[in-house]
C-alpha cells in the first residue's frame, strides 16, 4: 500500500487478517477531514483521513453534499423537461451532460440532427472544456499555494463565458443543445470575438507556463508525487488526461469519434510520468488543443443553415423500449449517459457515467495511503474530480 | 306629391314641418301595417314605425336648435352614397300576405322615391338654406335605405349551410 | 529541477501588477449579450392562454392566472412565472403556440420582497417589457408539428362524374400524426357548439383506443359520422396550433375514430337505454339533427319518442341538402341506426298540417319538439326570377337526394356564394358531367374572394371540377326569352360587377359598377341565395300564440318556446349548422326531461 | 459483435442480443455464468474497461436488470451485459476482485435499489445518503413528489388554472 513513498514510518502494523490496526485510543492517529468546504476547488466532498503525524495512513472518500437525485428526477420529466436540468449535474463543464442526453435521446427516437448543429455542439464541448481546464490549472495551482493563476484563469474562464453567453443565452448552465438540435447558430461576428479570447488565454497561458511550469517549487511539490502506477488504469476505471498522464493515449474523441471529430486533425496529448506534474502538464497541452480545434471548428464549420429539427409534440412524447450508451471526451475523461426508455413518455432510467465515480473514489481511495498532508489537496486536484458526477 | 307642397314653403322652419308631417303619416302607415303581417315578421315593420318616429325627432330637434345650418352643412359634407343594391328588387306596390322580403321590398321602393324627390328639389334650388335642407333630407333618407339594404342582405342573402 | 530559470522565472507574474483590473465596478445594469435569456415578456395580445408554458415546465414555475374573461380562442389565462422555481431555460417559449412568450435580456433585479419575483408578464408592467434583445426561438415552432398530412382525396377526373365521397378519411398513421399534434388546450371545447371533448377523444387516437373515443364522441354526439365529414368546425378556427402552421385537423380526425369502430361495435359501446321506461311521450317533429338528438337522449332518458318526418326517409337536410360526395347516404344510416337502436320510432312521410296536426301533437303528447331545419329557397326576386327555368337550390337538391328527374341543361347559373351554391353547382356539374361529358357551370356572387362565404376548399375543389366562379357579381335580372318558342323561358343572367361589398367595420356597403355588365347566357339560374323555414305548418293561431325573435320562433337558452308544450331548436331557430342543431338538441332534451319529470311528480 | 456474440454462443446462455450501433451491443446473460463470462471478455477478448455498473427498476416483472457496461478501446466496441435478477430478493455478485472500481458501483446500488452485494468492500456503508430511512430511493416505487411535499413546505401564494374549465365556468357553466 504505501507504494510510492516507501521511506515512510512503519506505522499502522498490519493485523492478521492484512487489514491496519488503528485505534484511535493509543494517540498516535487522528482523523482529519479534509473538506468539504472546497477543499481545493474540486467541489463539495470530502476526504476523511486518519494521519500519523503528517503522514496520512488512510484516507476515505465521503460524498452527498451535492445530491439531489438528478438521476431520479430525470424519470419523472418528460423526455424534453429532462434537458434542462442534465446540465446541472456537472458546473464547470456542464455541455457534455446537454449533448450526451440529446444524442441518446436522438438515437432511440430516430431523430436526425442537422449537420451544422453538429459542429455547434462540438464547438460548445470544446469550449465548455477550455473553461473546465481553465479551472484546472487555477486548481492545480491554487491547491499548491499558487493563488494568482487561479484569479487569471477565472478571468479568462469570464471571457468565455461571455462567449458561451452570446451564442447559447446563458453563462453557465447553457441549455443550448437540446433534442433535435441546438438552439440557434453563431451570433454575427461570433469568430472575431471567440479569437480574441484565445489570443488573451494564450497570452496568459505563456504566463502559466513562466509562473507554474518553469516553477521550482512547482516541480518539486508534483514531480515523482502522486504516481499512479499505469497498470491500474484499467481495473480502476481511469480515462482522460489521468490516463494519458500515463502513457496511455485514452481519448473518446480520437477511439470512438463522434460528432465531428473526425474532420479535425489534432494528436492527442500523451505524458508518461504518471504524477502530479505530468496530469497537470498534459492538461495544459490538452487545453493549448483545444484552443486550436476552437479555431479548426469556425474555420471549417457550415454556417447559416438550419441548426435543429422539427420534434414530435414535446408535450407527449415517447419513445419506443430500448437502451443506448453514449459517451464522450470530458475533459476529465469518458462522461456517458446510459437512457433506458419503456415506450412511455418518460425516461425509465437515465445513468450518467462521470469520470470522477472512478477516479475520486476508488482510485482516490489507493492513492492516499503514504501521502503527507499537504500533498492530499494537490493529489485530489490532480485527478480534476467533480463531485456532482458521483452522486448525481 | 311632397315635392309640389314642399315647393311652396318660405321658411325652413315649414319646411321641416311638413317633412315630420310626412313622417308621421309614414309612421301611421307602418303601425297600421304591423298587425296584418304574420307574427314573425312584425319586428320588420315595427323597426320600419321606428325609424320613422326617429326620423321626426330628429328632423323637430334639428328645427328647434339654434345652429341649424351648421348641421345641415356638417351632413351634406358627408354624403351617403346611393348604393343601387335594392334597384332591382323593389316593389312600389305591398304584395298581398307580405313575407320579410317583401315588406323590405315595398319600404325601399318608399325610401327611393323619397330620396329622389328630395335630391330633385336640392337640384332644382338654388344654394342657400333650402339647398341644404333639401340636400340634408336626401341624405338623410340614403342612410336609411343603406340600413334596409343592410338588413336586405342579412335576411335575404343568409348564404346557405 | 532546481535551475536558475525555476526560480527566476516565476516572478514575471508580477508584470500584471500593473495592468488595469479587469472586475466591473457595478455589476447591476450590465448589460447581456442580445439572446440572453432574462426575465420574460409577453404579448398579452398575442397569447390565447393555452397554458402550454405551463405544461412545458419542468419546474413547475408557471401558473395560469385569469386576467381577463374567456372568449372564443382564448381562456382569458395569463402565465404567471414564478422566479423562485424558474430555471431560465426557455422551453416556455420554444413551445409557445402563439410565439407572444419571448425573453428579455435583462437578468439583474434587485429587490428585498421575495413575492415581487412571482408576476405576470405583459400584465405587471415591468421595465424590460419592450426591450427589444433577448432571447426568442428562431423560425416556427419546432416543439410540435406544423402541418397536417395531406388527406387523401379523389382526383377531379375521378370524381366529377359520380357522387361519390372525394375524401379518404386519415390512415392509422396521419392520424396518430395528426392527433400528436395537439397540445391539449381545450380552447376548442368552449367553441364548439356541443362543448365535444376534442382533447380527450385526440388523445384516444394517440393511444389507438378506438372504443373509448366513441365513447367520448357519443357523449355529446350522436351524430360523429356525419360530423366527421361535413361539421363546420369552428373549434379549428380557434385551435391553438393555428397560429403557427394548421390548425389541428379536428373533424378529419373525428371521422377517423368512427371509421375505425364496426358498426356492431359501435352499438356495443353505445348500447341501449338502462333507465326503466318513465310512460311519457315525446313527440319532434323534424329528424334532422336537432330533432334526432334530441329523440336520441330523450329516449336514453326512458321516453318514448315518435319523430314525425315529412321526407321519405331521416335525416333533414344531412340528407336532403348536403351532397352524397361530401356526405355519402350510408355514413348518414349508420348514425341514425344508432339512434333507431335506442327504440326511437321515426314516421317518415308525415307531414305536419297534412297528415297530422301540432294540435295533435299537443293533444297526445307530453311534449313536442319543434326541429323543422330551413327547408325554402330564398329567391332574389330580381325581374325574371319567377320564369320558367329558374330553380331553387335547395329545391333540387332535395330532389336529386330524392332520385327524382331534375332538368339538367348544358349552361347552367347559380346565383350565392355560400356552401349551398358550391353544393348544387358541383352537383350539377357532376349531372352534367354524366348527361354531356363536360361541365357548364357558372356560379355568381356578391362576395369577392375576400369575403367569401363558402369554405375555402369547396372553393377549390370547384374549380378543380371544372366550374366557373364569379365573384364579386350582382344579380339584376333573369333574361328571359321575349319571342319564340322558348319565350318566357330563361335565356340568361345579367349582373353588375360589385366593386366594394363591406367597410372596413365588416358593415355590408354594397357598390356596383354599372360599366361592367355581364349577361352569361344559361338556359337554367339556380338560386342558392339563403333559405328560411317553412312555418306555414304552425297554423296562424300558434304563429300568433308564439313569441317570436326577429323572425325566428323565440326560445330561451333550453331551446323552450313561449309555449310550454313546445320546444324549439336547430336551423329553424339558431341558423343552418349541423353541430349546431346536435348542441340544441341536447339542450332540448335535457329541458323536455326537467319537464316531463316535474309533470310526472305532479301526477303522482 | 456479431462474430464475438455467435463464438460466446455454444458455452454461454446468450439472449435477446441487441445490435443497438456498430459500436454498441447489449446481450441478456445469467447470474452463474456471469463471473466466468466477464473474466473472459476482460483476459480473452480486450474488455479491460468497465464502463459502468448500474440498475433498472422493472417494477411490473418484478426484476431488476443490472447492466454490466464494458468497453474494448482497441475494437472500439462496448457491450451492455444485462443480468435480470428477482427484484424481492434483489442480490448479485460482487466483481470488485476483477475491477476494484466496481465495489463503488455496488455499494451504490445498495444504498439506491436496495441490491445486496455479498463480499463487496463496505457494501453496507452509507454512500451518498446519510441517515436515510426510507425505501432505498432509486426504486420505482419511491415518489419523489411525495417525499417532498411531506418533507417541505410550499411557499404560499400558488394557483393555476385549466384553460378548458375557466372556459367552460365563464363561458358554458351549464353545459
């Protein structure tokens, strides 16, 4: 267990039946609890830790602050009352919950969807993961002391919203993408705007590079720390970026194209240290790619055409028994939506399949043993969870 | 007939005089006629009496107020046009057993006669106040036949299912 | 790790320092991006009160609130929108029927009462009301179907030669189509004369339950056959999806529940009357649809009703003035079957004043419901119109219904412009058709196109077949032969063109243009001008005895004339419309039966 | 899938294989012979990735359907293995021991429908829901609507009205 720090104390002893012996009563241990009050910027949950000293011998992950039975609320709603509250199940990149509700709602109904709203959604993904990235590297940052990136990247993150704003109607919770289609095409003169706010991000993404990158500090407090040894990947469910930190080039959009993907030319991003340093560095790279398939999609994409399809009446709708998955790349990994329908007007059952049940919760869990205190926030940004997406 | 006497007046005053004169003689008529027409037709003649009983308030208040010629002036400026609809159809003669079309037929040939005896004398005077009076009183009784003309049409001309 | 550069680096950080902050100063009173979605508006004009919002709303936020008295087409229902709850997504407005819910951009309010988020838009006046950005859907609805799908008809060439009915009815798939268009409103209900539960019997379509929606269509009328064919369907006129796209295909959809139930089945859910016979009779006089339904409930009630029919056979005018290719003979039947079924005896060939008299009636029975439907042509009775050749419409409909010989020559005149005067020229037409092999019919109206009174596809579908429409043309005379051997006979119709028929108040302010003078050379003039009833068979007494309004016989909102024997209803009373005449029918009953049921008390 | 569905065929109970896109097939499999086909989707065939593990309430058969969601990232191939099991004795068999991610997803079910999970690391510790008492919430029959009007207080000053009956009380009361 202690895996990666191996020069630590010898405590807890390990009792006959392989499990720690702790009790609390000898006063060597103590539990901590690590949030939930943001501990880093990683959302309401938190991690209770038994430490010894500084050294963290056991860590479990608690969550519910958030729940408020999306999923169950979704079997309620009719198929068009769900899609305004998919969106809520995830803040900072909440556009992955519109498109993949959308599209499974599109596939068992036997909707097509117009071309070019397929370019507007996957512009919309892509800049709902340059916010979420945004908030990444001001995470990542922040956790490790680094305050000011985080206050630039919310800055930037602002200037996006403003985008999303003038093209969906809304900062956050856009509900643009909705059955059929999206809601309407770019704004005159969307492109102009959107490239002057890649221009200020890059000019403050060269900052990031001086400030957090080529950073003493930095390098020592993420380098070698919170390896994930890549042969855990699989039986514990890691994708994204954590996964491609690792050598492993995980990335729905380039396995499994969808939307158009497949007409952008891009290399996705691979590190290979597998810890702090690498998940955070190829989240930059990542970020940097999105930028450029942001400016691929206005180039490329058609404009001016019809952006949605007529529906049946919303109001009682249904759609014929049957089950899909659809997934996407999040910026944290593959976020899918399981929709099970019944022949009904409602949702039988809608799963969504975040990437952070995996990585914030088991994964989380091993990683934590051996760690120090100070090293936890970072470890738990590092991974770039989001609570909701656990507990939906 | 009416054009013979009314030739003959010096004052408007007389003029308008004779002319309620003519109504309430009309008006006579009409009541006379209500009960000899079937039951479910009397609202016909009934608003026939009526509108000549209106008629002659009018015509008493207008002699009676002080800026006369300036209603009859304020009239003139807007005249009725004749609308011909009826032409075709009216009878000078009440047919016997009358049904709604036919006391419609009668009261517009009555109405016609009227106007075009008053649009003759407004002709055959020269401008001034018996000019207008004259004027006025055609005009007058132009309205009228557009509301019969109206009701014509609601009766007569229903459309069909 | 560890190189001069790690730790230089970093302190460019601090050229930020001095860069302008980039935090607004007073964030009440930005401005939003032009389809932001802010608090909404409404047009309070433009909104019906449909409450589709509020059935959309995922959140519950919405409430119809009454801010005005209902009217045709509108509930009088205002959405109130309740802050709190709402989630600013928009599906309100995507969804709206009318497109008058829109969304301003303004988002920032500030104000300490919680209750000052809770109002209705367009009636609580608010700041943002007329802004012109803010978000509304582009182009139509997209949330529910635009259009109907076409109905399958007989081509021109395949119909103008027989009666036989044009219109297909809808297939199981157009009419689950159909039906899913239809967002539940019920602002039809209140339109239709018989108060039809449209919704409800739309909904049965969707979920294929034949049973049920006759049963609903039963409820309140017994005449869904006939109505799903010829109903003048007023409810579509004020139908929510009207105003963006069509309006729902109400009657179409009608007809297509009773053309998917058998007729034994139809008697099955239907059934016969459960009460035990009350010993009362019921007399009506007339078995057009007023008089049948009224027989209909009457005899569910457990009287015995006797209809007295002057015609060979029932009907009224479903039968005798409705052509059979808009109303075949056998759909009429199977309605009236249902009827007969529930032990209503219909005496056709009775005629009241010849064969019996009302004061029979009176005399014999416990009631008497008058339905006699507008059985006389009006005539123009411009010079010529009594010649030989001159014809009433609805004289010879009757008598092609009839199967008696009607003269059919090559040129033929219609004078009217509404339904009855496209009836009797696409029925001529077609004998024409059968007797030469073409068509010479020419129909001349006051109306123009504008004001047309006959419905717009009988418009259509007559020129299709072949006949001519004039518009806008007055009669003046019937020209009639003045020498030879034909003399006397009708040579022809000379009208004036009409140049304006109505003011701008709707007002009729005919004007002719004397120059433009046709004369259309026919050897027959029908005229389809109007048609009244024919109340010579109340005798003068009862003509006397009877309260009257202007023309027609007085009855008050029960359909009871002055006469407390006597009840009064359909054409007759209210003017020609079939669903009509069912609504009054129903409201007779319902009286006779108040009636007859305090008489049997005050036997006892 | 198709070729992968027909070879598993002659040793496994395969049923009701649904083709659902080229990249997404679900098959109904049995509860014994679960472990074993799971085991050799992940070492014999690429299946390495365990998409998901989740529940659906089939209150009216009385089943509940797990479905098992594995992914082939090579082939690019994602198969939904759904298990139906007795929804009054609602229990299945844990598979932390072949992805640890997995006793997450159990003690999630657990908690939501009320699936026992025999074995799986705390299984029976509170998850999402903390002091919970009610039916496990994710069942069918638990009326979210309910739970919370007994649970909150609207706040005053709600009513709506139906278009059809505000129409037909001012319009046609006694019709």
């Amino acid at each position: 267990m202690f895996s990666f720090q191996p020069d630590r104390s010898q405590y807890p002893d390990v009792g006959p039946d392989g499990k720690f012996e702790i009790d609390l009563e000898t006063g060597k241990f103590l539990k901590l609890w690590h949030g939930p009050n943001h501990p880093g910027i990683t959302g309401n949950m938190s991690v209770e830790l038994t430490v010894n000293g500084d050294e963290v011998v056991e860590g479990y992950t608690h969550v519910g602050y958030l729940h408020r039975g999306f999923e169950k609320l979704m079997e309620r709603r009719t198929f068009i009352q769900v899609f305004p509250i998919v969106c809520r199940v995830c803040v900072p990149e909440p556009d992955f919950n519109e498109y993949c509700y959308a599209a499974a709602v599109e596939e068992l109904a036997g909707i097509e969807v117009p071309e070019e709203a397929n370019w507007i959604r996957t512009l919309i993904l892509e800049m709902g993961r340059f916010n979420s990235y945004m908030m990444a590297m001001g995470g990542i940052a922040g956790a490790l002391g680094n305050g000011v990136i985080g206050q630039w990247m919310t800055y930037v993150r602002d200037l996006m919203l403003d985008r999303f704003e003038e093209l969906t109607g809304a900062r956050i919770y856009h509900m643009f993408i909705l059955p059929g289609g999206v809601r309407a095409g770019l704004p005159e003169g969307f492109e102009a705007r959107m490239e002057e706010v890649l221009q200020t991000a890059e000019r403050y993404l060269d900052d990031v590079e001086k400030v957090l990158f080529t950073n003493a500090v930095f390098k020592k407090r993420t380098k070698g720390v919170g390896y994930i040894d890549p042969k855990l990947f699989e039986s514990y469910g890691v994708t994204g970026p954590n996964a491609r930190a690792g050598g492993v080039a995980k990335d729905v959009r380039k396995d499994s194209p969808y939307l158009v993907y497949d007409q952008l030319s891009f290399e996705v991003p691979v590190e290979q240290d597998s810890d702090i340093w690498a998940r955070s560095i190829v989240r930059y790279r990542d970020l940097r790619l999105t930028i450029d398939l942001i400016r691929q999609i206005l180039a490329k994409m058609p404009k001016g055409g019809e952006v949605m399809t007529s529906l049946p009446n919303v109001l009682h709708w249904k759609i014929p028994r049957g089950e899909t998955y659809i997934k996407g790349e999040s910026s944290r990994g593959e976020y899918g939506y399981y929709l099970v329908t019944d022949g009904s007007g409602y949702p039988r059952r809608v799963n969504v399949r975040g990437p952070s049940y995996t990585h914030a919760m088991a994964l989380l869990e091993h990683l934590i043993p051996g760690t120090n205190i100070a090293d936890v926030a970072a470890l738990m940004v590092s991974l770039h969870t989001y609570p909701p997406e656990i507990e939906r | 007939m009416k054009r013979e006497a009314l030739s003959k007046l010096t004052t408007v005053e007389e003029v308008l005089e004779l002319v309620a004169e003519f109504d309430r003689e009309a008006h006579g008529f009409y009541v006379e006629l209500i009960p000899q027409v079937s039951k479910s037709i009397r609202y016909i003649v009934e608003d026939l009496a009526l509108t000549r009983l209106e008629h002659i308030r009018k015509i008493s208040a207008l002699a009676k107020s002080d800026d006369m010629r300036d209603h009859l002036k304020d009239a003139i400026m807007r005249p009725e046009a004749d609308r011909k609809f009826s032409d075709a159809v009216q009878t000078p003669e009440l047919m016997e057993n009358p049904d709604d079309q036919g006391v419609l037929q009668f009261a517009l040939a009555r109405v016609q006669l009227a106007i075009e005896e008053y649009a003759d004398l407004a002709a055959n005077t020269p401008p001034g106040p018996f000019h207008e009076v004259f004027s006025y009183l055609a005009n007058e009784e132009s309205k009228h036949k557009s509301d019969l003309e109206a009701l014509y049409y609601e009766i007569v001309h229903s459309g069909g299912v | 790790m560890g190189s001069l550069r790690d730790v230089l680096s970093p302190f460019t950080a601090w050229k930020h320092v001095i860069e302008t902050p980039v935090t607004i100063k007073n964030p009440i009173g930005r401005e939003a991006a032009d389809r932001y979605r802010g608090f909404h508006q409404n047009d309070t004009d433009k909104c019906i009160g449909c409450g589709s919002c509020e059935d959309i709303c995922q959140n519950a936020a919405i409430d119809m609130i009454p801010v005005d008295n209902p009217k045709d087409g509108d509930s009088g229902l205002r959405p109130q929108i309740d802050y709190g709850r709402c989630c600013w997504c928009a599906l309100c407005v995507d969804v709206c029927m009318t497109g008058s819910l829109t969304m301003s951009n303004e988002y920032t309010w500030v104000d300490s009462d919680p209750d000052a988020f809770r109002f209705i838009p367009g009636v609580d006046k608010m700041p943002w009301d007329d802004f012109e950005k803010g978000y509304e859907r582009q182009g139509d609805r997209m949330l529910s179907g635009l259009t109907r799908p076409e109905m399958a008809e007989l081509e021109p060439e395949a119909r103008i030669g027989n009666f036989d009915e044009i219109v297909a009815g809808y297939s199981r798939e157009q009419a689950v189509l159909e039906a899913d268009r239809c967002v539940e409103c019920g602002l039809c209900v209140a339109t239709c004369p018989a108060h039809m539960d449209i919704p409800d019997y739309i909904a049965a379509i969707r979920e294929g339950d034949y049973d049920l929606g006759t049963q609903i269509l039963y409820e309140t009328n017994p005449f869904s056959e006939v109505c799903g064919r010829v109903c003048t369907h007023k409810c579509e006129t004020v139908c929510a999806a009207q105003y963006e796209g069509e309006p729902i295909a109400i009657r179409w959809l009608k007809r297509h529940i009773i053309d998917n139930v058998s007729e034994e089945r139809r008697l099955e859910i239907v059934g016969t009357p459960q009460v035990l016979p009350t010993g009362q009779k019921v007399a009506v006089v007339g078995a057009g649809p007023a008089g049948l339904t009224a027989a209909y409930d009457l005899a569910r009630s457990g009287h015995a009703v006797t209809v007295f029919e002057a015609q060979d056979k029932p009907g009224g005018m479903m039968r005798y003035g409705i052509p059979e290719y808009r109303l075949p003979y056998d759909a009429l039947d199977r309605d009236i079957a249902v009827i007969k079924a529930q032990g209503v005896e219909i005496k056709t060939g009775t005629r009241i004043g010849t064969d019996i008299t009302l004061d029979q009636l009176k005399a014999d029975y416990d009631a008497t419901v008058l339905s006699i439907g507008l059985h006389l042509g009006r005539s123009t009775r411009v010079p010529g119109s009594d010649a030989p050749g001159v014809e009433a419409a609805i004289d010879l409909l009757r008598r092609i219904t009839a199967g008696e010989e009607v003269p059919v020559p090559k040129k033929v005149a219609v004078i009217g412009g509404g339904n009855v005067a496209m009836d009797i020229a696409r029925s001529m037409a077609r004998l024409q058709k059968q007797k030469f092999g073409e068509v010479g019919v020419t129909v001349t109206a006051l109306e123009d196109f504008d004001h047309f009174l006959a419905d717009k596809e009988e418009v259509t579908e007559s020129f299709e077949e072949g006949i001519e429409i004039l518009d806008a043309r007055g009669p003046q005379e019937i020209v009639t032969f003045k020498s030879g051997k034909r003399k006397g006979h009708v040579k022809g119709l000379r009208t004036w063109k009409v140049t304006s028929i109505f003011d701008e108040q709707g007002r009729f302010t005919p004007q002719y243009d004397e120059g433009d003078e046709m004369v259309h050379e026919v050897e027959m003039v029908v005229e389809a001008i109007g048609q009244m009833a024919d109340i010579s068979l109340l005798g003068d007494e009862l003509t006397e005895a009877l309260e009257w309004n202007r023309g027609r016989i007085a009855v008050d909102a029960d359909g009871h004339t002055s006469e407390p024997w006597l009840w009064g209803g359909g054409d007759a009373v209210h003017g020609p419309d079939v669903i009509h005449a069912v609504a009054d029918g129903h409201k007779i009953a319902a009286s006779v039966n108040v009636a007859l049921m305090a008489k049997a008390e005050a036997e006892k | 899938m198709r070729d992968l569905i027909e070879k598993l065929t002659p040793r496994y109970t395969l049923g009701n294989a649904t083709y659902q896109r080229a990249d997404l097939t679900f098959v109904d499999v049995t509860r014994d012979e679960l472990r074993a086909l799971l085991l050799e989707l992940r070492d014999k065939e690429g299946f390495t990735h365990l998409v998901l593990l989740t529940a659906v309430d089939w209150i009216e058969e009385g089943k509940f359907q797990l479905t098992y969601m594995i992914n082939n990232r090579e082939a690019d191939q994602t198969l939904g293995l759904r298990l139906y099991i007795d929804r009054n004795d609602a229990e299945g068999d844990t598979i932390h021991d072949i992805w640890p991610t997995a006793a997450t997803y159990q003690r999630e079910l657990r908690e939501m429908f009320g699936i026992a999970f025999p074995g799986s690391p705390r299984v029976d510790e509170e998850f999402i829901l903390e002091g919970w008492t009610d039916m496990p919430p994710y069942r069918r029959d638990f009326d979210t609507l309910a739970y919370s009007q007994q649970t909150y207080v609207e706040r005053e000053g709600r009513e709506t009205h139906d278009p059809r009956a505000t129409m037909k009380h001012k319009m046609y009361p006694e019709g």
